[in-house]
C-alpha cells in the first residue's frame, strides 16, 4: 500500500486533472470546480480562507489565500503559490495539479506549526494563457496589491510542475550550453531565480537539504533564459520581490507539457511526495516554527 503522502497527492492530482479536467476561463464551470475543491481542502483542515476575485475577460477569477500567522516577527512573510488553472487543450495533471497538490498537502503538513514569521499559502488562477507574461495574471494582480500593501513578503516559491522524474539517461535536457553543468538525468527537483533573488535561493537550497536527501539542482540565471521567467514568480520579481521557482523543469523533462497526455497517470508520485515532504521541512525553517 501506498504512503499516505503520496496517496494524498494522487488523489488531488486525479481529482482536478481527470474529474474535473482541463480548467480555465473558456471553461468557468471547471475553473470554478477546481477553486471549490480547494477550498473544501483547506476548509478540511481548519483554515479561514480569502479570496481576491477580479474579472479576467469577463469570467469571474478569484486568487485563493490561508495563512499559518507568525508569533514573533509577523510582518515577515514566506509565501508559496501555485496556479490552478490549466493551459487550453490539457488536463494539467503535472501541469499543474501537481503544483496544487503540493500547496494542499503543505498546508496540511505545517497546520499545527508556530512560526515566527507568517507563512502564506496562495492558489492563483489565470497563470496559463492568454494572460500568461502581459495579461491579467491572478499572481500579477495579488503581486500588485501586496506591492501596494506593503507587504514583507521575504520570500516567494512558485510550485511549477512536481511530478515528473526520471533515471534515465538523456531524460533531461537544457537550454543551450547548460548541459555542461547538470545532470543527463531527470531525477532532481529544479530551484530557479532571478539574478535579484540569489542570496533567497541559496538560503532556501540550504533549508531543504536540511530537510530532505531528495537530490536538487538551482540555477540563478537572467529571465530571457527560455523557461526561466514562465510561472508566477515572475509576477513577484516584477514587483521587486525574492522569489523561486520549484519545478521539475517542464518540457525540458515533460514529454507531455501543455498537451491532452498530460494525464495523472504519467506521474510520479512516490519521488513527488519526497519532494514535497522536504518542501515543508525547508519552509519550516524559514518561518523558524517551534
């Protein structure tokens, strides 16, 4: 039998990818679906949970918050996000109800922690196209308002794609040069910044191999590097703020990105629950929870 963990993540996983399927504004009746699933999640657990609704071409969208409150230096605040919806055409199992899957289970795994800086938990809507990088992204908005805010946000993870990986050679590619450096197999957990955000991900890569022997790769790299900039942290750097993405580096691993394969079944959920276990232990650690 199946860890509980990894049980846990699969069910998110089917349950937004096969139930409820491809989720996004020319589908609102799915995109509502998969906003209402996590807030019964999150509700599940004893969470008070916001949303910040706007319309995005006309379909009502809403951005989906829980916060564990810091007891010391509550200004202070580590958020993690992952966007809920799916590109056109997909189900969006890697891509990216595992991403949600792993917010779920977080939220779950931290419920009883007392940080002493706020931890904050985010579902984003609209990441995929046609808001993608110059619309009206559900991280740009929730970005531009916690600027105006003013809020401490120290940091910020974008869960990007956790489910995919692999042992065998060659499974992994790399934009150009770059296979110089890493590893010919897609068996490690991606952390990718900014140039800004180098000294947030090295204090991060440090918090989770406390965590986790879960092997890990980082790469602080210019935005114009393909793939670097394409998820909703990009929203938070366009606001001056550290954030990282956490990915199993899509369609450089995924053969089956933004695709109708990209189905629940095609993903890894043993080497995912790994992966999301260190996630918490890192976060814990930032947060300094007791």
């Amino acid at each position: 039998m199946k860890p509980l963990l990894e049980q846990r993540l699969q069910v998110h996983v089917e349950k937004l990818a096969s139930e409820i399927g491809e989720r996004n504004v020319w589908l609102p009746k799915a995109l509502y679906a998969a906003a209402d699933y996590i807030r019964d999640a999150w509700g599940q657990l004893g969470y008070e949970i916001h949303a910040q609704g706007y319309d995005a071409g006309g379909v009502w969208s809403e951005n989906l918050e829980i916060e564990i409150h810091g007891d010391v230096r509550t200004n202070e605040i580590v958020l993690v996000g992952a966007h809920y919806d799916s590109v056109t055409g997909s189900p969006g199992a890697d891509d990216n109800a595992s991403g949600v899957a792993a917010l779920l289970e977080i939220a779950r795994l931290l419920a009883d922690i007392k940080p002493e800086r706020t931890l904050r938990l985010v579902a984003f809507v609209n990441e995929e196209p046609p808001f993608f990088y110059f619309g009206e992204m559900g991280s740009k908005v929730y970005a531009r308002a916690a600027h105006e805010r003013k809020d401490d946000i120290r940091l910020m993870l974008s869960l990007e794609m956790l489910g995919c990986y692999s042992d065998e050679k060659g499974s992994q590619n790399y934009p150009p040069f770059m296979h110089w450096f890493y590893p010919d197999q897609g068996n490690f957990i991606g952390f990718v910044s900014n140039l800004k955000s180098r000294r947030a991900l090295k204090e991060f890569a440090s918090a989770f191999a406390a965590s986790s022997d879960f092997p890990f790769e980082t790469l602080a790299s210019p935005v114009i590097v393909p793939g670097v900039s394409w998820s909703d942290q990009l929203s938070f750097w366009r606001e001056g703020y550290q954030a990282i993405m956490v990915t199993d580096t899509a369609f450089y691993r995924y053969p089956h990105y933004h695709r109708a394969t990209d189905t629940p079944e095609e993903l890894n959920y043993a080497e995912m629950a790994r992966v999301v276990e260190g996630l918490a232990g890192a976060l814990a650690v930032l947060v300094k929870a007791k």
